[in-house]
C-alpha cells in the first residue's frame, strides 16, 4: 500500500505533550524573557569557557581587541524562543527498505509519520530538523519554523547508511548543543539493529524528550506465522537486507513466533525503564499511524489530568 497525501492531511494532527514541564521552559510561539536558544538579540557580553564559540560576534570582538590592545572575544546573546523543538532522526539501513510484498512499506510509512509530527510541530509554531545518514555522512537539517523550508530541504532517496549510524547520529546530536532541553526528539526505526543504551543516555541528559517510533512488520518481525512450516522462504537479514531461501519447520517457525514477540516485549520494556514513551506502528494505515501518535498525547495527558 502507497502512503498518497490525503485531501485531509493538512487538517491531521496530534498535540506535541512533554512528559514532564521544565522550569522555564514553556510550548508557544512567544519569544521568552530569558536567554537562550533564539534569533531574537538580547546583548552580548564577554566570552567565558564552554560558550558555543558559534555565538562570537567576530567584528565586535576585533573592535574591543583594538581598543584594549589585548585579544578579547565577546558572544552575542539572545532571548530564548518558547516554541516546540523538534527532531526527526531516521534510520536509513537497507533493512528499513525491505517493503517488497508481502512486508510492511517502511519507507512509506516513514514518509508519512514525519509529515505528520513536522506538521503537527509547525501548527504549534514549532520549529522541525531532521538527521540521517546517507551512506557514511551525516545529513543534519537545522531546525526551522518554515514549513517550505522544511520541504524543500535536501532528503535521502535511499537506504544505504550503515549499520550502528542511528546510534552515530544520535551521540553526535549529542554533542552538537544544537538543542535546548525540552526539544522533542523523535527516532524512527525497527530497532532490529539495536541502539546501546549510551546512546540514549547521551540525549536524555541533555534533557530532551526522546520519543522512539517503532516501526515492525507485524506479520513478520512483530511476530511469526507458525502456518509457514515446511516451506521455502525468502528471509531478509534485519540489518543488511541480504535475502536467502530457508526451509522452516512447523517447531522452527513456533520458535521464531515466540523469539520476535518476546524480542518487541524487550525493546518496548527497556524503552520504558528509561521513562522513554514509545509509539509502535505496525501499519501501513494513515488513520492507524494518526492514531497511534494520537494515543502516545493521551496518555501523557492522563496522568496530569489534563484530559
């Protein structure tokens, strides 16, 4: 099933709801009080250790060098802005193309559920970025508050990157200190090549909100048909993508039933012991994904009673 923009797809939506309300940080489209994160001017003052070195104000810097006969740097500063961060990061191995019948259409599922959480930022007056990697290079998109500008930015055609470059993409966002704490961060993948925890770790304790889509086939990494027995299947190699014919038993099937249920069981359990929500989207459905989204705002509104 092709995933076709709907008459109604500009009208979708789902609430971005923070797990948890920072101090001082706030959803809206007003700019803030306090400094930070922004594109409004505040001032500048002199440099002091750990400031991003991007924030120097190179000209005025050169002027009080000059004046003072000593090498001074000063970095701008401005108000922090209110409005929603968010950031797709996509896994992008030829495992996550596998969509040839009878599999889940991954890409296209994929395409859909980032139109859907950029355009949901976007209503927010959000801004939205984007990281992936197209072979060995990462492909990182600042985060913007132009939706045409979010469309027109340069998107990987293909799934080549290589094995463990979600984990890459995410330790190197990481230490970019391109993102407040609070700002969502949304990872797409299977997972079936599995993140290590430090990763995870890395982008908790700059305080964002990371939010793990699982996308599974639910036939077939999801779960297991046992009536496949006997029979010669084309398996595809979870994280490369290489296919081979293999000659299953009824008992073999069962067994791999139970190993790719209790494997999802896993991966949503240690998402949860890292207070990590995690939406799953075994559907190739644009009702079925909306909802999916729409159900991960519900349940973090409930336990605040915000409903």
């Amino acid at each position: 099933m092709t995933l076709a923009p709907s008459a109604v797809e500009a009208e979708r939506g789902f609430p971005l709801v923070p797990r948890r309300p920072l101090h001082g940080l706030e959803l809206g489209p007003f700019r803030g009080v306090r400094r930070g994160v922004g594109s409004d001017p505040a001032g500048s003052r002199p440099y002091r250790p750990g400031d991003d070195v991007r924030t120097i104000d190179w000209g005025a810097s050169a002027r009080l060098s000059a004046a003072r006969g000593t090498v001074e740097f000063v970095v701008r500063e401005r108000f922090a802005e209110l409005a929603p961060r968010v950031v797709l990061a996509t896994d992008r191995r030829p495992g996550m193309a596998l969509h040839a019948p009878p599999w889940l259409p991954k890409p296209d599922v994929i395409a859909y559920a980032e139109r859907l959480i950029a355009d949901s930022a976007f209503r927010a007056r959000g801004l939205v970025g984007s990281l992936h990697f197209v072979g060995d290079e990462v492909a990182w998109t600042r985060p913007t508050g132009n939706p045409r500008t979010w469309l027109t930015r340069p998107t990987a055609t293909s799934f080549v990157a290589a094995p463990g470059s979600l984990a890459d993409g995410i330790e190197q966002l990481g230490h970019a200190r391109t993102l407040p704490p609070g700002s969502f961060l949304f990872v797409l993948s299977d997972f079936l090549d599995p993140v290590p925890e430090a990763a995870w770790l890395t982008a908790i304790t700059r305080g964002w909100d990371v939010v793990p889509v699982v996308v599974q086939d639910p036939t077939w990494e999801a779960s297991f048909p046992v009536s496949v027995g006997r029979l010669v299947l084309p398996l595809a190699d979870p994280v490369d993508g290489r296919i081979e014919l293999v000659r299953l038993s009824v008992e073999q099937a069962r067994l791999r039933r139970s190993e790719h249920e209790a494997r999802l069981a896993g991966l949503v359990g240690a998402f949860a012991e890292l207070s990590l929500d995690t939406i799953v989207l075994h559907s190739a459905d644009q009702d079925a994904i909306l909802t999916a989204f729409l159900d991960w705002a519900a349940a973090r509104l409930l336990p605040e009673g915000r409903l």
